[in-house]
C-alpha cells in the first residue's frame, strides 16, 4: 500500500516539474526587441512585454489660432507605447534623451520556434513621456512610455480621423 502511494506521489511530482519548466519554455520562447534609429546607427533593447494605446479623441487635429491651419507642434499625441524592460536600456534612454524631436523604430517580436506569427510595430518620432526604473536586492524593472506621431501595428496604420 505504502509503495504504490510513493510511486503515485513521485509521478505526481515528476509530472508536475515537467509541466511547469514548459511553461517556463514557453514563456522563453517568445522574443520582443525595441530598436530605434539614432542618425546612421539603431539602438536596440530587448523587453519583456510591450503595451499599444491609441485614442482617436485625442488625435483631432488642434488649430492653430493665428493661421487657422493644423498645429503640429500643439497637437497631442493619442498614439502611445509603453515597454517593459528586465533592466534599463542606458543606450535607449540616452537615445532618446539626446533627441528632442523624436526617434522612428520598431517592435518585432519572434517565436524561436517558429510556430506563432511574428509582429511587428513600427513607430515615427516617438518621445519618451515617462520613465520608471526600480532595482531591488533581487529584482529589476524598468518602464518607458512613448508618444508617437504615427503607430503602424502588422502594416496597419492607425491613422488621425
């Protein structure tokens, strides 16, 4: 009685391990990678997830006053992207730091398995918005938010309305 309660409870634990470092695999097995363009080179940072935000009230074009034609520079921006990184990217960030009018790049991600779909998310003159950096004694995180200009997700273009 006793041996077929260990055998059970061993395959019990054996299954259990197996199905927890797939789950783990898994989560391994997707790549995601934020490059931007910086003159003639490209910064690029790995994350950890990516989020897309676009709202169409805020992407009405503001006029301009004295001209009566769109305001570009007043205009908000309703196209937003937001990254999460295992550590802060000091290239990203001196990127985007050096560069007041914007920076063009992209997110891709990839399945190194080559089963699920990559995607793709390109972005025009992005400003970094916000940015949160937290180290502990055995964590770190990092978080950009980014105002575009433009967002193109899988060759879709969110356009202003």
């Amino acid at each position: 009685m006793k041996t077929k309660f260990w055998i059970f409870a061993l395959a019990f634990l054996y299954l259990s391990m197996g199905t927890a470092h797939a789950q783990q695999s898994e989560e391994r097995r997707i790549k995601i990678e934020l490059m931007v363009k910086t003159g003639n080179s490209q910064v690029v940072a790995v994350i950890r997830s990516f989020t897309v935000s676009y709202n169409r009230t805020l992407n009405t074009p503001v006029q301009d006053s004295v001209n009566g034609k769109p305001g570009p520079a007043d205009a908000p921006r309703g196209h937003y992207l937001s990254a999460d990184f295992e550590k802060q990217s000091i290239p990203l960030l001196r990127a985007f730091m050096q560069n007041k009018k914007g920076l063009d790049g992209e997110i891709t991600v990839t399945d190194a398995f080559g089963k699920l779909p990559g995607r793709k998310i390109a972005f025009k003159s992005a400003m970094l918005e916000t940015m949160n950096d937290q180290v502990t004694g055995d964590y770190g995180s990092a978080f950009m938010t980014l105002s575009c200009e433009e967002l193109i997700i899988d060759g879709v273009k969110l356009e202003y309305y």
